[in-house]
C-alpha cells in the first residue's frame, strides 16, 4: 500500500511534465468515458441534419475565438514578472470585448452573412448567438492562460469537467424533452460554454484578489502590444488558418453535399480528432510551460523528442483501429444509420492522427518566436486542403472527396510535424523510428480484430477492440518503462528522467 500511494503520488507531482499532464488527463479521461457513453444516445435522439447545422455554428464559433484577442493571451506565459503578464492578459481582455462587439453588430444581417459563406439558410436563425458564446469562450480562455502560468492545472481540469459534463447532460435533457432539433445541440453547447466560464472567472478572481492585482496604464499597455507584435501579426492569421484548416469540411460539406453528409463527418471527426485533441490540449497546456524551460536550459531538442514519441504512442493504435473495422465499430455505437460515418472515418484517422499530433507540438513556434514561418505553414496547409475540397466536392462524389482532403490534410500536417523537429534540432531518424515502432506494436491487436469484423457480429467486434486496446497499451507500458521510476530504455529520453 505504501509503493502504491508513492507511485500515485510520483504520478500526479505537481512539478515536472508527467505529473501536470496526468493530472489534466485524469478530468479528460472522466469527461472522456461520459462523453462517449452518451453519443450512442445523442445519436439516437437527434438527426443527422441537427448534427450537421450543430457542427456549422460550433465551427463558426471556433474560427472567431481563433481571431477574437489577436493570440495575445498566448503571451501571458513569456515575461518572468507576474505584473507584466497580468497587463498582457488586461490587453488580451480589451481586444476580445471589441473585436466581440463588432461580431454583435455584424449579426444583425445574420441572413445576408449566410448567403455570403454560400451555407444553407438553416443556419441564420442561430447566428445571433454567436457573440454571446464567443465572449464566454474567450473569458474562459484568459482565465485558463493564467490558470496555466501559474500551473493551476487541478483548476483547469474541473473547468473543463463542467464544462463537458454540463454539455452532455443539457444536450440529453434537451433532446428527449423538447423537439428542438438542432437547437437542443446549440442549447447544450452554449449551456456548457457558460458553467465551464463560470468555473474559470471564480478561479480567477480569487487569484486576483489574493494578489491584489492595480490596473494597468495605457502606456503599459501600449508598451505590452509592441513587444509583443508578433502575436497579431503572425500568430494569429496562423492560428485562424489552423483553426479554418480542422474545421473547412464543415464548412464546405454542407454547400456541396447538405447536411446529413455533414453530420456523418461532424461524427467521424468526433470519434477519433476530439478524444485525441484533448489528450493534445493537455500535453499542450503543459508543454509551452516546461518547453520554454527547456528552451532557456538548452535541452529543447530531448524534451520535444520525448513528448513527440508519446503523442505517437498514445494515437498511433485508435487510428489503425478505426482504419480497420470504422463501419463495424460505428454501426455498432451509434446505430445502423451511422455506419457511413464509419466508412468516412477510414479515409479520415490518418489526417485526424497526424493532426493530433503536431498541435500541441506548434507551441514551438511561440518558444522559438518562429511566428512568421508558422503562418507561412498555415496558409500553405490551407490552400492545399481548400484544393482538395473544392476539387473534390466539384465531382459530387462523397468518398473521393474524403480521399482527397485527407491526402491533403496528412500532406500538410507532415510537412509541418518535420519543420517544428528541424526548429527543435529534434533528429528525423530517430522521431520517424516512433511511428514504426508504434505501428509494428499494434498490428498484431489490430489485425485481430480486422480478422473478426467479417465473421462475428458487431458486439464481439466491438469487444476484441477493448481487450486489443488494452493489450497494446499494456505492452507499451511494458516496454517501456513508463511508470514513474523507470529508467534505462532506449525509448526514455534523458529530459523525461529529468522532468520526473
């Protein structure tokens, strides 16, 4: 019992890398399981359709918060004062209240905008609400930046908790009570944003108050915008064009396609690029705080390395699976009516898995001050994947559209995963060996359940793919010494041993 309250508490340590990222992962792996358990009955209470205008407006949603404090709370994490950061994230403040102001008023021509983005008139109704839910949004992502500095990661974890939970059970409640359709998704959403942002502003507060925070002058405030320029300038198109890059089939789909294809991909992208985007933002959360340690103590190269191989390892088997037996899997979850999402998903899970993997990793862009190449990757990555979708949806052919904008998806997340290991000094050997180590340790699981998608029915899939799942991170565990205390194997990095 002792040796297991010391593992646990090793585990979880507040310092270091492993024991942050742990600690964000242990509210993502409990909103993970829920969220999971209730899409089989989201599914089964709402449409296709509701999925899909559900998914335009979350998505638009997306692309504003991406634009709406010009990537200045990203800031928040570089000066060594408390005081100078607090007045970066008062500028951050300023800007997102008018550039929300000015989204408010744009709203009142709600039907003139959707003509504009070519979408179906379905989603002008809920355009008004964009404004409201983009200042929660971003409130709560100030409140996380400095939650973050100050690595008040337990808080973070419960916001985001609240947040997902409270999404979950609003969008059940109303679904099965009320016939609202895609609003219920909108409600549930909005419903989540406001108690995930209510979490955050009370956890941020307190902090403040404790330290007796003065506001800052208009020349601090200028001063904090100039040094820190490249945010707006580079930064930001960057991450907009990123934003726009995850989310464009969304908002393509449905002028080529309408909304059920939508909502098919809107459920494919959920099943494997959500779950992985969350480890992603927790490794992330962690990894510009302890990246720009590592930066300043000349070991950037190892630590980047280490985290790269375990992004690997974490998406390298959900995406081989879902490449494998997707139809069978999602027939089986969500219902015989989504199985074409399934077929969507195999197309998609390398795109989705290389994704997941080189977002957390672009932090290196902001540790380096390498903003003005990010950008030039974004707007590569962009017209490369809008090529492919308007070819693509050109023909009328759904499949060949996926096939398309997933060749350039995985292309451009490539193209960018190389360019962040060569800014890092990261050796392209020795990451390339990742995948193929991780790739030859889950072919055999893999292909077992591969073997029994077309001879038992959709449960014993289902289940072959739960104890194939364990088995394989059971082996990697194993193999690799990863609980906390192990050392001597070759896949351990020196800054791992260090960060424990």
């Amino acid at each position: 019992m002792k040796n297991l309250r010391t593992w646990i508490g090793q585990l979880y340590a507040r310092e270091g890398f492993r024991g942050p990222v742990m600690t964000l992962l242990s509210g993502t792996a409990v909103t993970f399981v829920i969220s999971y358990l209730a899409l089989p009955v989201l599914t089964r209470l709402f449409t296709t359709q509701a999925f899909g205008i559900s998914d335009y407006f979350i998505t638009i949603v997306s692309v504003l918060t991406a634009l709406a404090a010009l990537r200045y709370e990203e800031a928040v994490m570089l000066p060594e004062r408390d005081q100078r950061a607090r007045t970066v994230l008062w500028l951050a403040g300023i800007v997102t209240i008018g550039v929300t102001a000015i989204v408010a008023v744009a709203s009142l021509w709600s039907r003139e905008i959707t003509s504009l983005l070519g979408a179906p008139q379905e989603i002008a109704p809920w355009l008004w609400l964009v404004a409201p839910v983009l200042l929660l949004i971003r409130f709560g992502k100030l409140a996380e930046a400095w939650l973050t500095r100050k690595r008040a990661f337990r808080t973070i974890t419960g916001a985001e908790a609240t947040n997902k939970i409270s999404t979950i059970s609003s969008r059940i409640g109303l679904g099965a009570g009320t016939s609202l359709g895609a609003g219920g998704l909108i409600g549930g959403f909005i419903a989540g944003q406001a108690l995930g942002a209510a979490y955050f502003g009370a956890a941020l507060l307190h902090r403040i108050k404790a330290a007796s925070v003065r506001r800052p002058s208009m020349r601090e405030l200028r001063s904090v915008a100039q040094r820190y320029r490249r945010f707006p300038l580079y930064a930001m198109p960057s991450s907009l064009l990123n934003t726009v890059l995850g989310r464009l089939p969304v908002l393509l789909l449905p002028v080529y396609f309408g909304w059920e294809v939508t909502g098919l991909y809107g459920r494919a992208f959920t099943a494997l690029a959500i779950p992985l985007s969350l480890i992603g933002t927790a490794v992330s959360q962690v990894f510009f705080v302890d990246g720009a340690i590592a930066y300043r103590e000349n070991r950037l190269a190892a630590f980047t390395e280490n985290v790269h191989a375990r992004l690997v390892m974490v998406g390298m088997f959900p995406c081989m699976l879902l490449v494998a037996a997707g139809p069978e899997l999602f027939a089986f979850v969500f219902g015989a009516g989504w199985r074409a999402a399934g077929v969507y998903e195999q197309y998609l899970a390398c795109w989705f898995f290389l994704s997941a993997v080189a977002s957390p990793l672009t932090r290196l862009f902001d540790i380096l001050e390498l903003q003005r190449a990010e950008l030039g990757i974004s707007i590569g990555s962009f017209l490369l994947l809008a090529a492919a979708l308007f070819w693509g949806g050109n023909t009328g052919n759904v499949l060949l559209t996926m096939g398309l904008m997933a060749g350039a998806g995985a292309f451009a997340r490539i193209f960018q995963i190389v360019a962040m290991l060569k800014f890092a000094e990261v050796s392209l050997r020795r990451a390339g060996s990742a995948y193929i180590r991780y790739a030859l340790i889950a072919l055999p699981p893999v292909a077992c359940v591969w073997l029994v998608r077309g001879i038992w029915p959709a449960w014993a899939v289902a289940l072959t793919a739960i104890v194939a799942g364990a088995a394989y991170l059971g082996f990697v565990v194993w193999r690799e010494r990863m609980w906390p205390g192990a050392k001597g194997t070759p896949a351990t990095s020196q800054s791992d041993e260090n960060e424990q």
